[in-house]
C-alpha cells in the first residue's frame, strides 16, 4: 500500500492531536477532515483482551483514570473520560476501540497501526489486530509499526503483503534498528526519531528501496528541513501546519 502515499506522506500523528485528544474518534476524524494523508494510532489490549486505541501504559495522563491500562477491562475503559484533560469541549470522548476507528475513518484514510504491545510482547496483539483488518476488509489500507519486533514478525507471517515500519528508538538505544541489524525484520520503511534523521540516514534508506518516516516533526522548521532533504514522511501532531509549510516550498521540476 505504500505506493499509494505521496512523498513527503503527511502522517497524523495520534490523529490530529494539536487540535482534539489524541487517539480519540474526534482526532482522527478532524484528521480527515485538515487533509492529512494518513493517521497514526497507538493499539494495546485491555484486561478482556479488547483492541483498545490508546498510547500510554498508565491511563493519567489523558484520562480522568488512574492504573495500568492492561489492568481494566474495555467495559471500564468505556467509563472514562478521554477527552477533557485536553479540552472541556471534547468531554464526551472516550477510549476507542480499533474497531470503531477502523468504522468512523477506516475508508477515509490510511492508517499506520503501531503495535504497542510493550509490556507483553508476546501476547495475541498481532493475531487480533489482523483478524481485524481482514474483517472490515482494509489490508490495502493499513500497515504496521512498532518497536517490538516480535510482533512485527507475527503480523508479517499471518499478512504477509502489509507493509511493516521498524520504529527506532532515539539515540544509543535505537542504534540498532538504524543499523544493518535491524535488517533482520523485513521491513519497508524505517521509523527513526526526529533527532536522529540525517541526509545519510534518509540516502542509506533509499538504496535499500526503503522509505523512511520520522517521528514527532512539530516544528515548521524541522518540517521544512526534512521535506527538502526527501524525507518519505512525517509523523506530526499537527497536519494542518505540515499541509501549509508543504505547500510553500517550491515544487520539483516537472510538478503541476
Ligand atoms: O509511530 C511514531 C510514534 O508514534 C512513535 O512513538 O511513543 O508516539 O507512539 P509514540
Ligand atoms: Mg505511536
């Protein structure tokens, strides 16, 4: 499905989240809405084994609960408030399921699902996420990322013709996902932080056939910099700015 994103692809991070709470239905529909290309989301199991859309462990800092997430079931995740912490105008959200973003956007957009089983690498996160999509009918709309490889391994084996994006920790510790290790996992686009991203890294990419994505690029000048230097996409908060600085910078020969 890659081959369906433009270059720089505009990815909303947890939704549009400058704008609505993140990893809720109201920012990943305003997403659509600020013309993003793609949206991002965070996906863990709750205690009932549910796919629930969220991005923390611990449910704080974005809700009006407290505890580890994997600890409450999707029925008392559905009690909490998700969205006022942002903005008393977003008080009715709540945690999603990837079933109802996959309802609400799924046809609308594309979606970059990031795995985010870290606590418990090993459980069924994978299989359901692709139970899933083979349900609402989306492989051609989705691909997969993560820092833990072990489920980017079991998503591949089971749905083979997803794209999988090798996310790299900043610095030391993802020294070896940026490296020729992290070649190891068959992946189709790397996912670095923004402050690791150099021309080097974006060429070394490249000559693999790979794209490279980087992660959280919320200023106009970083977007700008990595748009000129041929980055293949962004993971921003905030679309609306990235359309903009995008759309000011002088197009490639041979564009409209
Ligand atoms: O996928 C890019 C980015 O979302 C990875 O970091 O912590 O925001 O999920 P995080
Ligand atoms: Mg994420």
């Amino acid at each position: 499905m890659f081959e369906k994103l433009p270059t720089p692809t505009i990815f909303a991070h947890r939704g549009a989240s400058a704008h609505a709470p993140e990893n809720t239905l109201a920012a990943f529909e305003l997403a659509v809405r600020q013309y993003a290309d793609a949206i991002e989301l965070d996906v863990k199991l709750s205690a009932d084994g549910e796919m629930v859309v969220f991005h923390d462990q611990t449910l704080e800092r974005t809700t009006n609960g407290s505890g580890w997430i994997h600890e409450h079931s999707l029925a008392a995740l559905k009690e909490l408030d998700a969205g006022c912490s942002f903005d008393v105008t977003f008080c009715d959200e709540r945690i999603p399921t990837l079933a109802e973003v996959f309802e609400s956007v799924g046809q609308k957009t594309y979606i970059n699902i990031e795995l985010t089983n870290y606590r418990s690498p090993r459980d069924t996160l994978p299989e359901k996420v692709v139970t899933l999509i083979e349900q609402y009918s989306l492989a051609e709309r989705v691909f997969f990322s993560s820092f833990n490889p072990i489920a980017l391994r079991r998503a591949h084996k089971l749905l083979p013709q997803i794209p999988l994006g090798l996310l790299a920790l900043s610095g030391i510790g993802g020294a070896w996902a940026r490296s020729a290790l992290g070649r190891s996992i068959p992946y189709q686009a790397l996912h670095p932080a923004l402050s690791d991203v150099t021309p080097r890294l974006i060429h070394k990419q490249h000559q693999h056939g790979c794209r490279i994505h980087a992660y959280t690029v919320n200023h106009p000048e970083d977007m700008a910099r990595l748009f000129a230097w041929k980055i293949d996409g962004i993971f921003t908060d905030d679309p609306l700015l990235a359309r903009g600085i995008l759309d000011k910078l002088p197009k490639p020969e041979g564009d409209a």
